[in-house]
C-alpha cells in the first residue's frame, strides 16, 4: 500500500507525526539471506503524515518541525504502534523525533 493511501487513512492530530520504519535488510551484498531473528530494526523512518501543529499558552500554533517525506531518526522506545491494513505504523510526537537525516 503506498504512503499516500496510509496518510488518507490515518490523520495526525496536535503536534503527531506518523513515521513509517525503514525496512531492515534481508540480504548481504553476497546475496545470503538473513534470518529474521538476527535482523536489526533500524532507528530510521519516513513521516508519511503531520498533524497541523499544538498550541502555545496564548492560542498561538506552533508548527510541527518535520514534513511528510522526510528521514528521520527514531528513538529506540517510545511512539504508538499502527496497525493499517498490513502496514505496522509508527505515531511520535514532533519533540520524540530526534533528527531529521539528509
């Protein structure tokens, strides 16, 4: 399922932003497969949807700091599992995200 039909699904409120995992790598470069037992999960993601932003004490909105498409960097715990048809999904806060990656 691609991001675009999991973002109409699924619409952040506040300051969320959900983040698709990165994929860990099945094979070497050698082509030997990986059991999935020994494969890492990468503290990596893309933001598929943000909510519009919290508010400040005056009313004010403060804008969420990632945009739909960037990398990110995930803590290792922490964040909402989504399930969405057969996509595991992740839903942060903005100020759980640790970087944005380039």
């Amino acid at each position: 399922m691609s991001a675009r039909t999991l973002s109409r699904k699924v619409l952040p409120l506040l300051d969320r932003v959900l983040v698709q995992r990165v994929k860990a790598v099945e094979k070497t470069k050698s082509g030997i497969l990986i059991p999935e037992k020994a494969q890492e999960t990468l503290p990596e993601g893309t933001v598929i949807a943000v909510g519009p932003g919290a508010f400040d004490k005056d009313g004010n909105r403060i804008p969420v700091s990632v945009a739909v498409g960037d990398k990110v960097l995930l803590p290792n715990y922490g964040g909402s599992n989504i399930k969405v048809d057969s996509e595991e999904l992740l839903l942060f806060r903005d100020s759980e995200i640790l970087a944005k990656l380039e």
